[in-house]
C-alpha cells in the first residue's frame, strides 16, 4: 500500500486524498504531517529474481522521498543523501500495468537521470562504500528473469525480428538508464580500478553475459557478441610478442570455435579481424588458424562459405611458406570443392585468391603439390559449369598454372586423360552388364 505524505503548517487538520483510478483502488491515500513530500510503502516491492545467484538483496519496505538534488546539499550531506537516492533507485515496480505507482515510478528515474548526470560529469568522488551501493542498486534492476525466448515456443531459431513479434521490456524506460549508468561508471576517469573490481566481479560478468540471451532489440541483440569482440579486435592489437600461451588458448578454444553457429554472419567481420591479428602477430598460428577453418567450414551454407574463404584469404596474406606447407593439402582440396560449386558466388570467391599476389606466391612455390589437387576441379569447371563468368575466370587460372609450369600442367593434363578415360571404361562395362542382366530377364 502506498501513502502519499504531504507537508503541512503546524495544527491543520489531516485530509484525505483519492488515489488516481487503476487496477487497486482499495489503495489508502492520506495527508499527514511530514517535513517534505514523501510516498510510503506499506507493501514488499516487486522483484524478480537475478539469472544466477548474486549477493544483492531487494531494499526492505519503506520510504521513498522527494529528495533534493545533490547539488543543492552541503557536502557533508551529500553522502547520506547520494545513498538514500540508491535505495529509492532499488526498487522495482511492475510496468506491465502502466496506470499503476506511475508517481513513483518517475521519481526513481528522476532520481536515476540525477545519478548518471553525476558520475558523467564527475562533480562527485564516489568512495567505496557508495560505489559498492550503486553497483548493488544496478544488479536489482538489470538481473531479472528473461522470458522464454521464441525458438524455445516454436521449435524454430533465427527468426526474422522483422517478420515476427518482437518481445519489448514493459521496464525499459529504467532499464535503459541503470545501463547508461553502469557504463558512464565503468569509462569514468575517476573510477578507481581496484574498488570497481571487487564489485565488478565474475559473477557479475557471467550475470551480464546472460542478459545477452533478451531478445529485446533495444537492449541487446545477437548475444553481443559483434560488440564484445569489437572491443577485443582492440585489446588483440595491443598484444606483446612474443605472445602468452594463454592468448594462443583463447585463441584455439574461444575465438576459432565461434566460426560454427549459423549466425556468424551477424559478428564475422569483427571475429575475423580478431583472428587475423592473432596471426600478424605470431605467424606460427596460421596453420591453426586455417585447420580451425576447415573443421568448421560450412557444408551447406553458401553464404558461410564465402565469409571463410575471405577471411581464408586475410589470413594466408600473413601466411609464411612453412606454415603454409602444413596445412596446404587439405586447404586446397577444400578450394577445389568451393571452385566446382554450383553457387557461382562461392566459386567465384574462391577463384577470386589467384588476384592476390601472395596467395599466388605461396602456390607458385608450391606448385607440385597444389595443382595436382584442383586441376580435376579445373578442369570439369571449363567443361560444364552453367555460369559464364566462372568458366572465364577457371581458363585465367588455368593459363597462369601453364605459364607457371608447362611441363608439370602437361603431366597434370595426361594424369587427368587417362583417368577420365578409365572412368569412361568403367561407366561402359557398367552399361553392358546392365544390358546383359536385361536381356537375361527378358
């Protein structure tokens, strides 16, 4: 039950007030004395659990005051005042029904526009005390339980947010400042590191990561992930060589792995920056790097596949000849598959690495080994692919091959002639047995 209290000269008498009409109209309005405005709280606020166990606890019941501005205290006052206001900031209202504590309700965001002013601004030393409250008063608001996401309901992912019914957070008018809040405090100047990381902790990180799962396109879409890893593109750069074994497992177990979800596409470009750095830095990780590729490379998805083999072609530029001796057989079986593909975009991307100076370097030099895996590919390409770029491009490759080494593509050539002409053998005694077993039946 809320009551609204109202100041008044000494000796006059209370007077009642009605409570504005919505879904609990038993509500109590009353006036009494009081030295400023004020609402109480007769009734535990509503909160919703965190996703994980954290230790913060929702405020207990009591009052939430029209409180001066901090600002307009003395600071010996500003203390007391700073976390009164946090813990008007702590509760959490039902916004589902919008008729309902709507006073209230913006007197919390008020009090939170104050506090993101504040800590923008820097106007005020937090000390830890108030830096511990504040990250407690952030942790109420923002961890919560997400409603069941809509594959979970249907059975289907990806869907196009576009095409279905969006889930929007009735709360977001304050959730979207307790995040302004918690990154203006995060990328102040003035916060001290040491404090922020014993209230910034792991758990609080894993808390977070797991709002990333809301499909509320306001708070956060895709997990994040394009974000997060915009930011480590950076960290990644910084990097010493030469580099720590932990990076090169971060490397391995996190970053590689992330080429796998259907939806690398939305984060691609910011994974793929990521990776390249690791190799520009250490270009022993090539061939890890590359053989992580393979074993996550798309078998069914065209547009996948073009995403790996540009960024295939990122890599290799930083690619020196040994690690490319490693990893060059299973590489380019993979190449002659991509070159025979009947999407003419993925053939084309993968004709595309003969206009790159280095890759054709590394081929040139290994030459023996490499044309002898796709000159089958090749060659059925020039033969029968139903596109007409592609053919034009498959001859250019083919003619930068001959000029390379006339003698080793003649050998190619005579290799291939011989085994189309023992197929061509087989696929005949297959048609005569075939018509021996017909005439036997009939």
């Amino acid at each position: 039950m809320f009551k609204i209290i109202k100041g008044k000269k000494k000796g006059s008498k209370q007077e009642a007030i009605e409570p504005p009409p919505g879904p609990n109209p038993s509500s109590d309005v009353t006036v009494n004395h009081a030295s400023r405005s004020a609402i109480v709280i007769d009734q535990q606020p509503i909160v919703r659990p965190p996703l994980t166990t954290i230790s913060t606890s929702p405020p207990q019941p009591g009052v939430v005051e029209i409180l001066p501005m901090l600002k307009d205290v003395p600071v010996a006052d500003r203390h007391v005042l700073f976390l009164k206001k946090l813990q008007i900031c702590s509760y959490i209202f039902d916004f589902t029904d919008t008729l309902k504590n709507t006073m209230e309700k913006e007197i919390k965001k008020q009090n939170l526009l104050e506090l993101v002013e504040l800590v923008q601004s820097g106007s005020s030393k937090m000390n830890e005390i108030m830096q511990g409250e504040m990250i407690k008063m952030i942790s109420l608001n923002i961890f919560r339980c997400l409603p069941p996401q809509a594959h979970e309901n249907t059975g289907t992912e990806n869907l196009d947010p576009e095409e279905d019914d969006m889930f929007l957070d009735p709360s977001w008018p304050h959730l979207q400042v307790v995040y302004e809040l918690l990154l203006r405090y995060v990328v102040s100047s003035d916060t001290d590191t040491k404090v922020a990381k014993r209230y910034l902790n792991h758990s609080f990180v894993l808390n977070l990561l797991d709002l990333f799962d809301t499909e509320d396109p306001r708070e956060q879409r895709h997990p994040g992930i394009s974000e997060l890893l915009e930011i480590l593109g950076s960290i990644i750069n910084g990097f010493a060589v030469p580099m720590k074994e932990e990076h090169k497992l971060f490397l391995s177990r996190a970053l590689i792995p992330l080429h796998k979800p259907k939806s690398v596409n939305l984060y691609h470009q910011q994974l793929s920056y990521c990776v390249t750095q690791f190799v520009e830095k250490d270009y022993k990780l090539a061939d890890i790097v590359i053989k992580g590729l393979l074993k996550y490379w798309p078998v069914t998805n065209c547009g996948k596949e073009i995403l790996f083999l540009g960024e295939l072609e990122e890599v290799l530029d930083a690619t020196q000849p040994v690690e490319f001796q490693r990893v060059m057989l299973p590489l380019f079986t993979r190449i002659g598959r991509c070159i025979n593909s009947t999407h003419f975009q993925v053939a084309e991307r993968a004709l595309f690495l003969w206009n790159n100076e280095r890759v054709v370097t590394l081929i040139a030099q290994n030459r023996h080994m490499i044309l002898p895996i796709i000159f089958e590919s090749l060659e059925k390409n020039i033969q029968g692919h139903w596109n007409q770029s592609i053919n034009e491009l498959t001859t250019n490759v083919r003619r930068m091959f001959i000029e390379m080494d006339p003698d080793l593509f003649e050998e190619c050539q005579t290799r291939y002639m011989d085994k189309e002409a023992m197929v061509n053998e087989k696929v005949k005694q297959r048609e005569l047995t075939w018509k021996k077993l017909e005439s036997i039946a009939s």
